[in-house]
C-alpha cells in the first residue's frame, strides 16, 4: 500500500529540503535567504502563493478518501 504523505506549512518552514520540493523547485531563493527568513516569514511566503492551509477535511477530499477517529 503506498502512503500519501502530507506536509504542514510549519513542516515545509523548517525544512530547506521541503522547501526546495514543495515551494522552490527553481532555487528562485539561495540557502542564505532562507536562512534568513524566520519560520514566520516563510509561511507567510508559502500562504502568500499557495493560500491558506487546508484543512483535514479539505485534504481527504483532495486525496478521495476520509480520515476516521
């Protein structure tokens, strides 16, 4: 069976290897700039250009099928 795995803003934030593969694929930012960024700033950057975090609900739909508690 093959996981889906799906990243938090904060998760994407912390990491300049998720960063590069979910919001910088080109290195349109260098490693300093991020660096230089806080956790804040980069979220605000990844809100700005892809909106708002989806919710649980928005991702289960997105991904067809529905988390159980």
């Amino acid at each position: 069976m093959k996981t889906i795995m799906v990243r938090s803003y904060a998760a994407i934030a912390n990491s300049l290897d998720l960063w590069r593969e979910y919001v910088d694929p080109d290195m349109a930012f260098s490693d300093e700039q991020f660096e230089a960024m806080s956790v804040d700033q980069r979220i605000a950057h990844i809100v700005e250009t892809f909106g708002p975090e989806p919710t649980e609900a928005e991702i289960s739909e997105d991904i067809g099928f529905g988390f159980t508690a």
